[in-house]
C-alpha cells in the first residue's frame, strides 16, 4: 500500500451558474497517476461525479468550441 495526496481544486457554483443554490459547488480532483481527473458537482439534485482522462477532456474542449462558432 502506498498513500498519497492528490491535488484538488473546489469552487462554489454561484458566480459561474445563476441556477446554482447557495452550497452548491464543483471539486476537481487529479487522479493519482496524473492521466486524469474526477469532477464532482453537488447541486439541489445530489452529487454527479464524472471521470475524464486529459483527452476526453481535450476532446470536451474541441467539441464545446465547434458548438459555440455556430452561435
């Protein structure tokens, strides 16, 4: 067995979503292996977790760009 601390970032969803409640909020926690990262979001319907390697991630940002051109 090995521990090991893993970097994480956390932020409240109020200033980023109008339809955020007051506790909600997003953590990113990188994996340990450094491949990826999981993605919590709590809001009023529970928590979601997501995992995503840098990739898919990339891929995400590629796709969510392509959408935004047609606006």
């Amino acid at each position: 067995m090995e521990l090991k601390k893993r970097n994480s970032v956390f932020t409240e969803l109020n200033p980023f979503c109008y339809l955020s409640g007051d506790n909600d909020y997003i953590e990113v926690t990188e994996w340990t292996n450094g491949e990826g990262f999981d993605i919590t979001i709590s809001d009023k319907s529970g928590d979601r977790i997501t995992s995503m390697t840098y990739g898919e991630y990339k891929a995400l940002k590629k796709v969510i760009k392509f959408l935004n051109k047609g606006e």
